[in-house]
C-alpha cells in the first residue's frame, strides 16, 4: 500500500514541535511537566504528583479486524496507555475510554472492547470510570489514565557513566505485526504466531516501572520502537546513548530469530524498530540495575542514540512516526 | 442525508448499558463516582474531588470543514469538554489533546487547532499539558479534562418541590447548526449569523457552575439537547421534571425566533432540541437561585420530563443520540 499524500504531510516530530510552541507559555502552579514526555505531570497534594496520558488507536491505521478479537483490542489499548504510566514509574489510578464507532455498529462489539478493558483493569489495578461514544467513519479508541507516584521518572536525567537497561524482550510484536501483514490474518508456524501473540496481547510493565524509581535517572516505554525511543531518552536528556548489538541480541524476544527466517527479514532491524512489546529503556548506575533489566549499552557525553558493533559506531534508525509510517510497513489508508 | 445501516445499530444509551453492565463491579477506593455522569469523581487529598472528562469531536459526524475555522474547532472543543466540568461545579484545571489526522495534514491546520485550544485555555484558566497524534481517516479531536471541587454537583439529588433552573440561553446553537446545514458554509442573515456564531463559539460556563456549588441540588450540562439533558436528569434523581412552557419561552435565545422563522422550523422544537449552547440546567430551592438562572420548571414526585403547555402534560421528545443522529438533521457519513 502507498499512500503519496503521506510524503506530503508533515512528520509526527514536526507536528508536535507546531504545538509545542503554541501551547508555550500556557502553563500554571499545578503543572510539573507539559507537552514532550510520556505524560503530564501535575501537582497532587503531599508532595506527589499525578501523572496522566492519551492514546488512541484507529482501525485501519494501528489495526486491522482480522488481526484480533474485540476483546483483545480493547485490553491492548488499555494496557498501551497505561505502558506511558508505567514508565513514569507511576501506579495507574483509573481510566477514560472514549469510542469512536461507525453507523450500525453492533453492540456486541462494543461488549467486545468492553470486556477486554474489564480484562485490562483487573489485570492492572485501574478501573474504567467513565468515556464517551461518537459516531466516527471507523472504529477508534482513545484512552487516557491518571496515574500517582511520588517521584514520577522522566526522559530526563540519565548522565554519563549510565547503563542503559531494557526491561522486557523486544522485537517479538513487531515481528507479529510484519506477519499479521503478510498474511492478512492471524496464523502461521509456531514461531509466527507467538509472535502475532506477543503484539496482541501486550502487558504494561507497571511493576517493573514502579521498581526503577529510586533506580534509573531516567526511563521512557518503548512504543515507537527502540530506535526512536532511545533518540528520545538521548535528546531529553542532552547525552549520547551507546546500544551494544551483542547486548541487544540478549534481550530480543526469543522466538524473534525464527519468525524473521520465515518472515525473511532482518531481526536486528526487527529488534530496532519493535515498539509494541511495550518494553521500558531505562539509564542509571550499574550497582543499581534492577534484576529483571537487562544491560544493552551506556551513556556518554555527546548526542544521539548509536549502535556499536564490533567497536563501530553507526547511528541508530527506525522507529515508527504515527503521521508518516515512513518504513512503508504500517497498514494505512 | 440517509444512512440506513444507522438505523440497525443500537443506540448510545443501549450501548452505555451494555459498557455500564461490563464495568460493573471494577471500582477502587479511589472513585467516588465513575459511569454515568458528566464526568467521573476521584478521591483527592484532603477531602476534595477529581472530576475527569473525555469529549470527541469528529468530522462528518460534528462539523463539516466549511462551517468553521480550525482555530473555532479547537476552541469549540476545549470549552464543550470544560463544560462536563462546569456541570458538576468545578474547577477545571488542565487538558489533553489527542488528534486525529489524514495522511497529508499540513501543519497549518494542526497550527489552527492548537491556536484555538490555546484561546481556550487562557478563557478557561486550564493549560494544554499533553496530548497525542494519530493518523486516521478523519479530523478527530479528543479532548480530556481534569477539574477539582471540594463538592462536586451531580445529575442525583433534584428533589420534589425543587425548582427546574436553566444557566445560559438555549436553541440558538441548535438554530445556527440547522442553517449551516442547509445553506454548507457559513453566512446567512443577521439571526442565522448570530445563530452560527452561537454554534461556532460556545463558551462553557465555569463560573456559574462554580456558583451552583450550595445552591444546587442536582446539575447537568445541556450538550445533548434540553429535552434528553431534562430526562437524563429526572432519571439519575429519580424524580419528574416538568417544564412550564411559557417560561422556557423567556430563556430562547434572543435571535431564536427570527433564525427559526427564516429557516422555516418551529421555534420551541429547536429549544428543546437545542444542546450546543451549553447551557445548564439545575434543580434547587426557590430561595437558593442564583441571580444569573432562569425557572423554567419545577421538580415532583414521579417520573420523566415533562411539558407543560396551558395545564396539558406530554412527554419531553427530542435530543441528539449520538450514534444515531434520530432527527436525521445532524450531519453524517
């Protein structure tokens, strides 16, 4: 699929940057952090902080319906929004969900969504408590949640002399995706379809998130993949970040490497550009490093996210922008 | 304008009962009110309630590209989601922006949105902190608001004896709406132009809310029209609302007759109809209204809206349901 108008448009990055200076100055007492981290972060009583995020998913865009049952969509997008809590190091507090759903649309795909967000809340402490419902040209869900934490974690802050830490496997839901492409539907040789389970059946690591607080200096949630994600911790933090290819190879998702035999693709461009595993990235000192991260490079002094392999620096690329789908891999329309 | 397939798909009540049925039971000790309501209630420190919203405007569903400026859509959006927060007397205190774009918006239009909500934000005193962007088949705006009330107002508690109040002028944004969508663009005489202004910019009343708190005994926002606002109230109170139609007559809008005469409609049905303005409408004691309410009613004991015209009662009709559009006067895909 191509889609010329696409190239015309302007970039995700871009778009933001518009906003950024729009919104500028518009800000008062209660606001921590504005636009530009995983989430906002406002003043709560105590000392704590609130912390709240947005995210949305359009069929057609992020999804298609052949690809997984309404349940399982509506507890991915629930466990998607609460994946930028979770890198805040934040305990999810209650969640909005509002439906955008075409004329005629059954109610037992709404009961569909409902259940997997039901499914969602249970498994991550954090009730539905309230949403909206328009009539749209397709089916979207936008979810925002309110998390509390008293000393959120930012993209901010790691320093030189930092590990970099990934908490989670990655590459095994873009892997997924690029076979739920492929194919159209779900399916496939053992390897293939764990990893399609991998993407549509994603888990906030909330835990683990609440684990690095007090830990890392500074964290983010792989959702735009690990590429882009660690530009990201780089550049919010003013450093350079070092990726080990041999390290990273440690932390990809283990049925990566047979998928991407049978997908006939790169895993370590898979690994680089997977974001939905929901994986977090996390920099801080290594007498620190929580059991369950796993060590995939440092920080330096300097700029940009680089991937090292056998003592070369290259700098790192992939990652999905949401207006561009710029690897032509993304469903669109 | 025609969509059969609308007419096989359930309601937007139908399906909150479905989603009301899923959620059940998923609470925590942190809500203190979550379906059902303008906005959900969140425990806060020291007493004090969170009240949090979430509003979704679409194209070809809320507003077509002619009839307004992308700095009026954003604007729109922000004060008709702030005014779930002004329903239940509250303060609103930041938002979140998620968008919804086609593949090749410029960033001139994002530039417009972002303009408007930031107008929006200086009216309202609550910042822009955050947001999302997504690719999708149409201009999306979902807008999520955080407000704080030591008490927040309620669509329970109307009791017998109460008197029915209405904050703001109603049906001249219903008015305005109609002649957009029979002449497609803005324009029009004196009262349609005025009408359309009304439509275009709404203004979501914090202040009055603010100053219900203590008056009120129950408050809900006119966004669905003043009819189905009405019943949504007597059903959440358990009481019957009737509405003395000669004095709903003094709370119209100034331009309304002269709109309705010029588009050929009735007057009163537009009234009833009429949601956009964002009025409110409140029950409380005779000696507790405020200077800026209108009585348009009274509260009793039983059940439903009512009309009441020279002694007869019928049955309230009319109001907006938003995956069906019922009247077949909204505009759709």
């Amino acid at each position: 699929v191509t889609d010329r108008r696409a190239r015309r448009g302007a970039s995700e990055a871009a778009l933001i940057a518009e906003l950024e200076r729009v919104f500028r100055g518009a800000t008062s007492a209660e606001v921590r952090l504005g636009i530009g981290d995983d989430a906002a972060v406002l003043r709560a009583a105590g000392g704590a902080s609130l912390v709240w995020t947005v995210d949305c998913v359009v069929e057609g865009v992020h999804f298609e319906r052949s690809w997984l049952g309404w349940a399982e969509l509506g507890r991915r997008a629930s466990h998607a929004a609460v994946s930028d809590i979770a890198a805040m190091g934040a305990e999810p507090v209650a969640m909005l969900s509002a439906l955008v759903l075409p004329a005629g649309t059954p109610s037992s795909l709404v009961r569909g969504i409902g259940q997997g967000q039901a499914r969602a809340s249970r498994e991550l402490g954090c009730p539905v408590v309230g949403g909206n419902i328009s009539r749209g040209p397709s089916v979207a869900i936008t979810t925002t949640v309110l998390g509390r934490a008293a000393r959120p974690l930012r993209r901010f802050g790691a320093k030189p002399g930092d590990e970099l830490w990934l908490v989670g496997a990655i590459g095994g839901a873009r892997a997924g995706l690029l076979s739920l492409l492929a194919h159209g539907r779900r399916g496939g040789r053992d390897a293939l379809a764990a990893c399609q389970r991998a993407w549509r059946l994603p888990r906030a690591r909330v835990a683990e998130g609440r684990r690095l607080v007090g830990r890392a200096h500074a964290c983010v949630d792989v959702s735009d993949g690990l590429a882009a994600d660690a530009r990201h911790l780089a550049d919010a933090s003013g450093v350079r970040l070092v990726v080990d290819s041999d390290r990273l190879v440690a932390a990809w998702d283990p049925r990566l490497a047979s998928a991407c035999r049978a997908l006939g693709v790169d895993p370590g461009a898979v690994a680089l550009e997977g974001g939905e595993d929901y994986a977090l990235l996390a920099a801080g000192l290594r007498s620190r490093r929580p059991p369950e991260a796993t060590p995939i490079g440092r920080v330096e002094r300097g700029k940009g996210a680089w991937l090292e392999t056998e003592g070369h620096l290259v700098v790192l690329r992939g990652g999905f922008d949401h207006m561009k789908s710029g690897d032509g891999e993304r469903p669109r329309r």
